[in-house]
C-alpha cells in the first residue's frame, strides 16, 4: 500500500464523504435537504484537507532556492551560536542572553546549545550583577534544556547542569577571624627569619613594634577594654618577642656599619702615611685626598652615632676610633698646608725677579685662617715689608681688595 497516497486531498475527502453517507444511510429518513447538506460539508472537509496536505507536504519540500526548511533552521540556529560566541567575547551579555535564547528555539536539542549555556554561566560569574541575573536566568532553563538532548546524552548533561548550579550559587567562603595580634605574629615571623635581607627584616621589626603598640590602643579603646590576649598575657610575650627581634636587627645593622668603617679606617691610615714624605708637587692631590676622606669619616661617624646612643656593644669604641682618626686626617691636611705656604714664603722672598705686585698677588691667594701662629707671622711680616713698597696709595688698595678676596680681582 502507498501511504503516499494518504496525503492527497481527494483520498481524504473521499473517505469523509463515505463516513457521512454511511451516517446518513443508517438514519434511513434521510431528505432532499439533507443531502444537499451533507455535499457541502463534503466540499468544506476537503477545503481543509487540502490546506492541511500543503501543510505537512511543505514542511518537507524543497524551497525555491533549493535547500530545505530544515537547512534553514539550522543556518538560523548557526548564526545565533556565532553571534552568542561574539556577545560573549566583549562581555555583551544581554545581547549573548538574546541570541543563547533564540538558538534554544530553534534546536532545543542541538549538544552545542547546552555548552553554549554552560560557557555563558562560567563567563558570567566574575562579570558583574547584571551578568549574573541572565546566568541565573539560564541556569533556571537549563532543566527543561536536558529533556530535549538524546537519551544517551541525558545524564552527562544532567551531571553538568548540577555541578553548574553547585559551583554557580555556592556559599562565599568564610573569612577567618584571626586574633587581634595575628598582623603582629606575622611581622615578627618575617624578622625573626635569618634568611630574609636585612633591611626587609629591620623594616618588618619596626613595624611590629607600631601594630603591636596600635593593637594595645585599640584594646583598651574598646567598650571593655581588656582583650583576652591582654589578659593571658600575650601582648607581653609579643612585646619581649618585638624587643628581641629589634635588638638582633640593630645589632646586625652595626656590624655592616662597622665593616664599612674598618675598610675606611685602613684607607685612612694609608694617607697619613704618605703625607709624612708626600713630594712637594703632589701636596695639592694628595690634601684633596685628605678632604674627601676626612668627609667621608664625617658621615661614618653619623651612621654609627646612633648605635653609640643605643648602647649597641662596641658602638661608642667605634665611634672614638673613627672620630680619632677624623681629627688626625685633618691635622695632617693643615701640617701640608701651612708647609706650601712656608715654601711660598721662602720662594716669594728669594725671588728678585718679582715686582712687588706680583709678590702680592702670590701672597694674597693663602687662605690666612689654616695657618698655624708661627707660619701665619711669617706671612704677615713678608706681606707688610712688601706691602710698603707699593709705589702709591692706588695700589696699596688694590693690595687690600686682593687680600680679602683670596686674589680674585
């Protein structure tokens, strides 16, 4: 038999026809109008059926183009995947929303729809409040998402959509409550550990110290004003810990202090001794050495001051070695000194060559205030005697401009 057959409309108006007329025939008293009747409900059934063949025939046919209305659907329901898929991509989740639930219409069945949604959840939960109103949404849908996928496919997609929802809407972990010196433990953990820099352990003692004192203000600021900690004790066990870790860390401190020191102190003595037979043309460089250690010292001795009033043991005998030998670097720079400057004397009084002017000029560029009393007589002797052989009053003034300026005209 063709079942084809069964679609055409005069075979199913026919077989209408034959149902009333069997009908009409059993009532046996059947009129003129009645059969008239009967033909015009025969030609209204198979108005209808036609409608309905073309009906169920064109879901199935061709377009005219050639593709069927199944292609077409899922070139609608590929396009949606694809706009999802973008949406998702610039976080544009109300558009992603629209086109997830466009695709669900189309194909509810469709595997790539239900990993479309889960995709959908997964992006949306660190996006913010409205992303996660359209996950909820889907979430929500995804149980009657499950009853359209192949039998086979049931279960996994059921286990997914439950680990979903788990993960999706499970509690936010609890926060912890520490005691009110756990920063402080923390601190002291960090500068108790000989591992770490020094520096970052010097810096993590202090700032127990400042949490520790904070966490007792805070304590006593309070309504009851005595913390549980207070009352076992644990602030002055902290408190101890914070004092020893300070201790170690300036003890620590000094030590590199001082290795820095005793690498001076060596350059240092290494000066003084090539100032004693030092070549008269190397004075000059040699003085410049002397200023730059002895500044040098200077600032030694202020980063180990501090140590020296902590009472850090061997501090204060540091400090006087450095200060010792500060003092004697400057002794030896003002010995050279006034050496040249006994050098030019003699020079300046020997030369015949000269003109008083000249002698003049050389005499005014000694810096006066580093001569010792003897050296600083000489020059005031020469400078007088040549002083008075200035030819006039113009150029003794000239003379005493050039003094006081330290021979810059």
């Amino acid at each position: 038999m063709n079942l084809e057959k069964l679609k055409e409309p005069s075979f199913m108006a026919a077989g209408a026809s034959c149902v009333l007329l069997l009908g009409l025939l059993l009532r046996g008293d059947s009129s003129s109008e009645d059969i008239a009747d009967l033909k015009g409900q025969i030609a209204n059934l198979e108005s209808k059926w036609d409608d309905l063949s073309l009906a169920i025939v064109g879901a199935e046919t061709d377009t005219a183009d050639g593709t069927t209305n199944q292609a077409l659907r899922m070139a609608d329901f590929n396009e949606a995947v694809e706009l999802t898929d973008g949406y998702l991509t610039e976080h544009d989740f109300a558009s992603a929303f629209d086109m997830v639930l466009v695709a669900s219409r189309i194909s509810p069945s469709e595997p790539r729809l239900f990993d479309l949604v889960v995709r959908f959840v997964d992006e949306a939960k660190d996006s913010g409040e409205e992303a996660m109103v359209f996950a909820e949404d889907l979430l929500a849908r995804g149980e009657s998402l499950v009853h359209f996928q192949s039998p086979k496919d049931v279960q996994q997609c059921r286990q997914r959509l439950m680990e979903m929802r788990d993960e999706f809407w499970s509690p936010a972990p609890e926060v912890v409550s520490h005691s009110p010196f756990h920063s402080v433990q923390v601190l002291l953990s960090v500068s108790e550990n000989s591992s770490i820099p020094l520096a970052v352990r010097s810096m993590a003692a202090e700032q127990a110290r400042t949490t520790l004192n904070g966490t007792l203000l805070d304590s006593f600021s309070s309504s009851d004003g005595n913390s549980e900690e207070l009352a076992t004790g644990k602030f002055t066990e902290l408190e101890s810990r914070v004092e020893l870790a300070e201790a170690k860390c300036v003890e620590e401190l000094f030590l590199e202090a001082k290795s820095k020191g005793d690498n001076w102190l060596e350059v240092a003595a290494s000066l003084g001794e090539k100032s004693n037979d030092i070549p008269p043309d190397k004075v000059p460089g040699h003085s410049k050495q002397l200023a730059k250690a002895v500044t040098q010292g200077i600032n030694l001795l202020q980063e180990i001051m501090p140590y020296s009033k902590s009472e850090v043991p061997g501090a204060v005998a540091f400090s006087r070695t450095i200060e010792k030998r500060i003092k004697a670097l400057q002794r030896q720079k003002d010995w050279l000194y006034n050496q040249q400057v006994l050098r030019l004397i003699r020079e300046v009084e020997s030369e015949e060559s000269w003109t008083s002017e000249d002698k003049i000029r050389q005499l005014a560029e000694v810096s006066e205030e580093l001569l010792s009393p003897y050296v600083l007589g000489r020059h005031q002797e020469l400078w007088s005697t040549i002083f008075e052989d200035l030819e006039n009053e113009e150029k003794k003034v000239w003379a005493v401009k050039l003094r006081i300026l330290r021979g810059d005209e």
